[in-house]
C-alpha cells in the first residue's frame, strides 16, 4: 500500500526547489512584447534569470527596481513608480507584469496601489500592467507560475461577450513544460484540424533562431489581444492540475468557457485523455497520424518491457511532472518506489496514492521533500533509475545510478528544453531513453533483445539467433 510522509526538517539540504518569481517570469515570456518588472533586491532578478538561461540557453530579460537597504526601510514606491516609468519610456512594452519578492513582501509594499497610482499620472499607458503575488516563502517556482495565470485569467480576458460569441479556439494551459512540449502540443491540435490559443506560449521566446538584426522583442509569444479574446473560446484544457488548474476554473466561473483539468499527458492513458478531451469538445475524429503515433507508443511499451518491468524508480520535482511521470513509468512496468516533491500539497499527495493504487504499484509519497532526504532512502533501499532534474546527479553519481533529466533546471545537459516528453511522441521518446539508460547500467551487451547482465560477460553465456532462427549458446 502506498504512504505519504512529511518531510519534518527546518532546513532543506539540496532543496528542488527554485524561487517563486521565476515562474512568473517564464509564464510572462510566453506574452509577446511583455516585460516582468522584479520588485526586489537585484538578486532577486539575477538568482531567476541565471536559472532561467543556463536550462533554455537564451539571455532572460528582465527588470529589476532594486530594492537596497534605505528601500528596504522606507518602502519601495519611488523605485517601483520609476521603474514602470522607465519601462513604458525605452521599451513600449504590450504588458508589464510586476512580480513581488521576499522582501517586497514582507516590507509590504502595496504594488497594486503604486500601479493605480502610476497609471493615474500617467494617462497615456494604456496597456495592462498586472501584478503577482510571489513571495518565495509561500509556494516555490510553480506557484509563482500559477499566481500569474489566476492574473491572466482573472484581468486580462474581454467580459463583453455576446450570448454564443465564439472565436472558434481552445484555452490551451500547458503549464510549467519546455518550448518542445509546447511545439509537440501545436502539432497534436494541428492533426486534430483544431486552433489552440495558448495560455501562454514560451515555444519560441525561450528557444527561438538567430535573427539579423534582432527584433525589438523575441519572436513567437501570445498577444495580448489573442489573451483579451480568450473568454470566447469555446473550453479551456488545463493540462497540469496545480499550475494553471485553478486559471482555468476562473474562465468556467467569469466567462462560462467550460473547464477541463487534466493530468500532465505523459504516456499511454493520459495522452488518450487529453485527444479524448478535443474529441468532447469539437466532435472532431481523431486522425490517423495520431492514430499511428498511438500505436508507435504502444509497441514501444510492448517492445521494451521486458527489460523494464519490476525495476525500482526514484522521482522527485514538481507535483504535476511527477503525477504524468507516474503513470508512465507504471505501463512500462516498473515501480515509483519513491516520489518526492518540495512542495506542500495535501490533496496532491493523497491523488498520489489513489493513482498508484490503481496503477497496482507501491510507492512512498513524500512532501516537502529534499534531494538529502530521498538519499538517504536510496543508500538504504536503492533504485534502479532516478528521475529528475540536473540537481540529483550527486546522488545518481555516488550511488552509480543512471538519470533521467526531466523538469526544471536541467542546467548539466544541451538541448534538454527542445526536446519533448507529452503527447505520443514524447512519450515514446521517454521509454526509448529510459530503456537506454538501463541497458547501460545493467548490461555489457545486448544480443537478439537478450540483455546480457554485467558480471557475465563471455562469450559462452551469449544466446545468439541463427538465420534459420534456431536458437544457439555457443
Ligand atoms: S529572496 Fe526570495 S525572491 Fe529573492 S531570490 Fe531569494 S528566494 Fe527568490
């Protein structure tokens, strides 16, 4: 039977978690022309802004009102109402998004006061400018994430509707993922014949060409005119549960554009969830280039788990990676005998041991956890495969345990944010790549699908097939 733990210690020792304005920050990328104001010390820009470049390999932008310790005592108005300023003057922004820090909130600084103010000096910015509640002790990297598309959903999206207005799209909310994702997602609603308007879409802000001479702003991007319409669509798919769930609850509530919640679409079932959710929608069939690429993914499944089944996981990132994950690590047979998560999410963690209930795996869920602490568990109990972001190559290394790189950062790696893994493709990308990395730690050689375990090597211990295919030792 599946448990949960808590982890009950006051510090994190290799936490998995990053800063909440980050998520911010990367969900405002997916605005075209928009720019984040980072209301904060500059730390707290460039810790984000680090993170952020060195897993998409893109210089991040943004501002900062640079908060010191005279700020930090007498508030930081003056800075922030120079900031927007600034901003409206040199950039011509379409949106302006202002993200608190630790320290703006907690010196409680009223950013949606200084932005009304601001705006009513000066009449002439007409765009949007939302702010977002990011304090770092609240939540981590996700939450910042979501906090911002409640904003979106909340501000920006037209109230005036006629009765049966439609623009013809889908609310798409993908949540944290990579550009690739985001690209393998376009490509899914391209096949169905379907217009998705992206809730918001980084594909080619953070993984875009190189451009002579570069543009004003990065290519690619939701406009904020296409996020004004959004209340018209005719439902929205949220396709993480905790980053961009309750967004799309929003639409249902304000602009009765219907929701639907799903888990991330990370292998077989949840993939068909999500095609079978266009489907409700639009009464659209599915076409036959998904059809096939379903049925690619299943002979993958088929075709590797011989190799896979009853092999021990180890996963740790965010709660709805982790919720996709699982479910595709179980139809490839193995057990998630751990899942940790930094974050504190009750209702996430008993989801957690229903799924796994069903999926007929055991497993360990645990809560605010850090990489010391599913250590600790792994040189007690060990793995076969971790899964993960870059943070846990100590561990895979002192333990000598092969690493999946998924989530967010994965800094050790190139390429990693181009890549996909939702959809079928991704998918069948993943178990491709994970049956890779067991070969590598379990066996010298493999021989007419014969995986030959280390430690045996020789070739008396070789089963080969003849032509004729009876099977030989020799
Ligand atoms: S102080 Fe808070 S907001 Fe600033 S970088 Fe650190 S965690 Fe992030």
């Amino acid at each position: 039977m599946s448990s949960i733990t808590i982890q009950d210690r006051a510090v994190a020792i290799n936490p998995t978690r990053s800063c909440a304005p980050i998520g911010a920050m990367l969900a405002n990328y997916g605005i075209h022309g928009a720019i984040t104001i980072n209301h904060g010390s500059q730390g707290c820009a460039t810790y984000p802004r680090h993170q952020m470049a060195r897993h998409f390999r893109e210089p991040v932008e943004v501002a900062t009102t640079s908060l010191t310790e005279k700020t930090t005592v007498y508030g930081g108005k003056s800075n922030l109402l120079a900031a927007l300023k600034n901003i409206w003057e040199r950039f011509h922004p379409t949106l302006i998004m202002v993200c608190s820090t630790c320290l703006s909130e907690t010196i409680g600084d009223d950013i949606p006061g200084v932005i009304d103010e601001f705006l009513e000096r000066h009449p002439e910015v007409t765009i949007p400018i939302l702010s977002v509640k990011t304090p770092s002790y609240i939540g981590n990297h996700t939450t910042g994430f979501d906090n911002f598309l409640k904003e979106i959903a909340g501000n920006l999206p037209d109230r005036r509707k006629k009765k049966g207005e439609t623009n013809g799209k889908i609310n798409i909310i993908p949540g944290w993922v990579n550009p690739g994702d985001i690209r393998e997602l376009k490509h899914m609603l391209r096949e169905m014949g379907l217009n998705g308007l992206w809730i918001t879409d980084y594909s080619e802000t953070l993984d875009g060409g190189y451009y002579e001479p570069r543009p004003h702003f990065a290519r690619g991007g939701t406009t904020v005119e296409e996020l004004r319409s959004s209340s018209k669509s005719l439902a929205t798919i949220a396709l993480q549960r905790y980053v961009g769930g309750e967004a799309a609850r929003i639409y249902e509530r304000r602009y009765g554009v219907p929701a639907h919640v799903l888990t991330m679409p990370i292998g077989l079932a949840n993939t068909d969830a999500f095609v079978d959710t266009l489907v409700e929608i639009t009464d659209h069939v599915i076409p036959e280039a998904l059809q096939v690429e379903r049925a690619r993914l299943l002979d993958a499944l088929v075709d590797t788990h011989m190799f896979t089944t009853g092999l021990r996981v180890a996963l740790y990132g965010d709660p709805d990676l982790l919720e996709g994950l699982v479910g595709l690590v179980a139809e490839m047979g193995m057990t998630p005998a751990y899942v940790l998560t930094a974050a504190d999410t009750m209702p996430w963690a008993e989801h957690m041991v229903e799924l796994t209930e069903e999926l007929g795996v055991e497993s360990e869920i645990i809560l605010k956890g850090d990489l010391h602490e599913l250590h600790k568990r792994i040189k007690a109990r060990p793995v076969d495969l971790l899964i993960g972001h870059s943070k846990g190559k100590f561990i895979a290394d002192a333990e000598g345990i092969p690493l999946l790189r998924v989530g967010f950062p994965v800094e050790d790696r190139f390429g990693y944010h181009r890549r996909s893994i939702v959809g079928y493709n991704g998918s069948t990308a993943l178990v491709d790549e994970i049956t890779n990395l067991v070969f590598e730690r379990r066996a010298s050689s493999i021989v007419s699908n014969t995986l030959v375990e280390r430690g045996v090597e020789g070739p008396s211990y070789v089963p080969i097939s003849l032509p004729n295919g009876n099977g030989k030792l020799v």
